[in-house]
C-alpha cells in the first residue's frame, strides 16, 4: 500500500478516525476488493471518498486519484481518459463502472442505510446518468473541500502489487506502474 505524507492537519483528522476505530487500512496485503478512482482537486469527490470509507461494512475500498500516474494507466487500460474529470470509477472484478452505475454499485458495499443507494439501478438509466451529470457539472460548487485526510491518505495507492492486480481481476502489467 502507497500513501502520501500527511499534513499536520491531516494527522488529526487521521487520530480522530482511528480513535473511533473507523477509516484504518485494512491489514489483509491483497486488499483492496475495489477501486473508486476519483479528481483528486474535486471537494465533492474528496467528501465522498471520507463518506465511503466512513460507512463501508469491511475496508475494502482502496483509492486511486484519477490525476496520479496509476489513474491514467487504469483509464488506458480501460479506453477511458482520466484527464475527463466528469466522473467517479469504479473498478471490481476487472471492470470499470462508471457514472451512476459506479454510484450504485459503490453504494453495495457499504453499511445500512447507506446501501440503499444501491437501489437506484432499477431507475432508467438515462435518468439516473443525467441527474450524475448535473451534479457533476456543479461538483466543484457543491461541497466544502474536507481535504485529502488521513482516512483518504492512508487508503491512497500510487501502484498496485500483482496481488492486488489479481484481487481486483486487473492483469498484472497494471502491477507497480
């Protein structure tokens, strides 16, 4: 697991969740069983990646920012540009989700009632998309910036092991890029 230096702020945001016995790395070196890759200068994306990590039912989530290096491999890899920052992925069993379908099927991993989001696949998906993209328009207007904290920190990769790569369904040429 990669993970950036913290801030001192970060730092305090990172006791406070571990004293609360939320938000740690997981201790299983295959983690993580998902990917959510995401704009990492986005404040309502930084807020839904503490709010996915606050509330998923097991650590499983690891983070990717879509700006870093890994980011754009994964996008290549999956014939998406990562410098089109309009939307969340998500990536599971060696595919990529994105939009509202990446919504919802994050939601699935999280703890009651936070996985009732996952119920928005029985909406239209044109519905569902549309209404992502309007919010995605205004993302940036949307959400006071949490920062990137130590939750996030700690859950932040910059290259994957070819364990981690075969967790995720991922070929192992992603492995260490």
């Amino acid at each position: 697991m990669n993970s950036a230096p913290s801030t001192t702020a970060d730092s305090t945001i990172a006791d406070s969740a571990t004293a609360k016995g939320r938000n740690t790395p997981p201790a299983d070196p295959d983690w993580p069983g998902q990917l959510v890759v995401f704009d990492g200068e986005c404040p309502l994306c930084r807020r839904a990646v503490h709010a996915i990590l606050a509330h998923e039912a097991q650590p499983i989530t690891g983070l990717v920012a879509l700006q870093s290096r890994l980011g754009h491999h994964l996008g290549a890899h999956f014939g998406e540009d990562a410098d089109d920052l309009d939307s969340m992925w998500l990536i599971r069993d060696g595919a990529l989700y994105r939009d509202s379908d990446g919504l919802w099927r994050t939601a699935q991993s999280l703890k009651a009632p936070w996985s009732a989001a996952a119920g928005l696949r029985w909406l239209p998906t044109p519905l569902r998309d549309g209404v992502y993209r309007v919010v995605g328009r205004y993302r940036k207007k949307l959400a006071t910036d949490p920062g990137m904290g130590g939750a996030v920190q700690a859950r932040l990769l910059t290259t994957l092991t070819h364990a981690q790569c075969e967790r995720l369904s991922l070929p192992a040429t992603l492995a260490d890029t």
